[in-house]
C-alpha cells in the first residue's frame, strides 16, 4: 500500500523541476496531528523549504482581516451592519449600503481595483511592485469621491479593494495599524511568531526568493494601501497553528467562530473578463480558478461565502473552507474541514503556478487525500 508521504509526493511531482529555484511546502493536519513536508526540485535539493520558511500568503491575508474583524465585534469596537461612513467619517458620501459584512463578503459593489490613475501611475513606475507607492490616502481620496451604490447585497463581486477598505476600518477601530492589531488580536494569541506585514532583519534568511510565472527572479511586494488585501507573510508552522485554531475556536479564539458561517448562500460572479485579466497581471488571484468550484456548482449554491473564508462542497459532499492567494511571486493555499478535522496548507515561491499545476490543485489534491489517509500518518513532533 503507497504509504501518505509517496501519495502526496506523487500529487507535488509535476509540480517541481519546472523552475531550478522554486520550491513549496505542504503542511497538514489531520485529527490532532501534523506534519509539514519541503519539496524542491533537482537542482535546489540543498534549499529545501520547511516549516520556518516565509512567504508572502497574499489574498489568504483576506481570512486574518476578516478574523480581526470578528475580534473586534467581540470587543464592542464594530458592528458588522455599521455603514462604512460611520467609522470613517472622511468617507461621508459614501453608500450607507456598504458594510463591514459586505467588505468581508464581497458582497459590497466595490470593483476588484480602483479605477485610480495614480494606481495604474504606481504600476507603471515599478511593474515587479505595483503597489508600492500608492498610498493609503490615495486609496481614501479615490473612495471618498465613489458614490455608485451596489447593485444587490446578494451579488458576489470578488474585490481586493474591499478587503483592502475592511482591513482599514479594522485598524481605525483598533486604533492602531492593521499589523499591531493582528500581532495583539491574531497572532500573539496563536502563538503565530513568524507571521506578519514586514519581515524582521534576523529573519530574512528565512524569505523564500520569489519567483514570477515564468521561474525568473522577482521581487517581494509592498502593498501599503492595501495592506488588508494582501500583505501578510507566514510560514507553514504558523499558517497549521492558524488553521487548527479554527478547527477548534471554542477552545482556541473564539471570535473565529464568527467567520465561519455562511454569509451568501448563491452567490453570482460579476467579475468582468478585462477586471480577470488585469487581476491576473497584478498577481492577485482569482476568486474561481481551475481547481475551484465551476459555475455549475455556484449557481447551484455548492459554493457560499462566509466572512473572509470560501466554502464550498467538493466533489464527495465535504464542506470546505478555503482561500487561495497570488503576489507577483508567491502562491499559495489554505483550506479546513471541519467535519473531517483535517487542514492543508501550500506555499509555494513562484506566482501563479507551479508550471502547469496550480497550486489551487496541489491544495485540494492534499486536502482529500489527507481526509482517506492511513492510520500510518504520524506527528512530526
């Protein structure tokens, strides 16, 4: 019998030798156990990733901002139902339809990106980091004139500027910046002790080197306005403490609880094929790739979102939460059944896919052998 381990590999193969540099790690848990696994190819068997290696999570970071979020209504600090106006007064002309809970399910009309000049302008300046000059009250300056109301509170419009919004409000109700409030909310709860926006001098040895699509060398991303889109770095070790956490919030954080429901039931994608292509091109991911639900299930409500976390029913009926996330040189996943007790997560150092494999595959591949593995699956400590 193909032991866990030879299984999983198998599913990782072809995957590497793609690109000399880049490599991923798997980490899974499975009914109070876990194990994290380095992969890498040939050529970079001496740099083998593990558990302490850092990446950048991109769009998973959506999931921390939703959580701080849900920490915060336990506190008293936001309601979910407040309009956004009210707790950022400079956007006084803002729709009272849009919420925190409609940030946090993309439910809230927002396109995937501002239709700011000076946006394209910080793309332009520096295409290996997009993001890395347009400001935060460049992003408020463009929100506070945006008047277009949503159309439906039952439309699902993926939107990195609404998490990016959310992860705003979030750091004006905790009255800090959104990283302070996830390292007091979050991380040193968990005992997350690697994660984080920026990486500390002592642990730059540790970064991953990113790779673009192509497997050529690309640049770590700084995402200043939207910090609570996409900013987060982690490693698997913290990432595993994180999902475990949310198999058992009761008992870990409880406000996670809070993001676990399901907010929309049916939603329908809106997003436009130019909005996908120039998602694509900035490296944030999409919210239905090749290894995610098919419109056939969304319109069929297997697909339903929850407040930062995706849900949806595979093929065998499990409930699954998940996000995925893309920066210029990083792809990665995460995924929870609760159900079943299992989580998987995926790092990997080269944007959008590893060769012809998404990294999406790799996680969903992972995630329903993990739910048959054999009773041979060990801890690692």
């Amino acid at each position: 019998m193909e032991s866990f381990g030879e299984s999983l590999g198998a599913i990782v193969a072809p995957a590497l030798d793609v690109c000399p540099a880049a490599g991923l790690v798997v980490g899974v848990h499975r009914r109070g156990r876990h194990r994290v696994y380095g992969f890498a190819p040939r050529a970079a068997r001496d740099r083998i990733p593990d558990g302490e290696s850092i990446y950048e999570i991109g769009s998973i970071t959506k999931v921390f901002t939703a959580s701080l979020l849900a920490a915060l209504v336990a506190e008293g600090r936001i309601r979910l139902d407040d309009p956004v106006r009210k707790l950022l007064p400079e956007l006084s002309r803002f729709p009272p339809e849009i919420t925190p809970r409609r940030l946090a399910t993309h439910t809230s009309g927002l396109p995937r990106l501002p239709t700011d000049r000076r946006l394209v302008i910080s793309a332009l300046k520096n295409p290996k980091n997009p993001y890395a000059v347009y400001t935060t009250d460049e992003l408020l300056g463009w929100l506070a004139n945006y008047t277009t109301p949503p159309s439906s509170d039952r439309v699902f419009e993926y939107s990195n500027l609404g998490a990016a919004l959310l992860g705003h409000v979030c750091a004006r109700a905790a009255g800090s910046s959104f990283e302070e409030a996830v390292e007091q909310r979050i991380c040193r709860p968990l005992g997350l002790r690697d994660t984080g926006v920026t990486v500390p001098a002592d642990k730059l040895a540790r970064l991953a080197p990113p790779h673009n699509w192509r497997g050529e060398p690309a640049s770590a991303w700084d995402l200043p306005a939207f910090v609570g889109a996409g900013a987060l770095r982690s490693t698997a070790d913290d990432m595993l403490r994180f999902l475990e956490a949310n198999l058992d919030p009761a008992g870990s954080l409880p406000p996670l609880e809070l993001c676990h429901d399901v907010q929309v039931a049916d939603p329908s994608l809106a997003t436009s094929g130019i909005l996908t292509e120039l998602a694509r091109a900035y490296g944030f991911e999409l919210a239905a790739s090749a290894a995610a639900p098919s419109n056939e299930q969304l319109q069929a409500g297997r697909f339903r979102v929850a407040l930062g976390w995706l849900r949806a029913l595979d093929v065998d009926g499990h409930d699954i939460h998940w996000h995925n996330g893309a920066t210029g040189g990083y792809r990665t996943f995460a995924a929870f059944s609760k159900r079943q007790r299992v989580a998987v997560v995926v790092l990997a150092n080269r944007g959008i896919t590893m060769g012809d494999t998404a990294v999406d595959d790799i996680g969903f591949g992972v995630l329903r052998l993990t739910m048959v593995a054999s009773p041979e699956f060990k801890a690692q400590n």
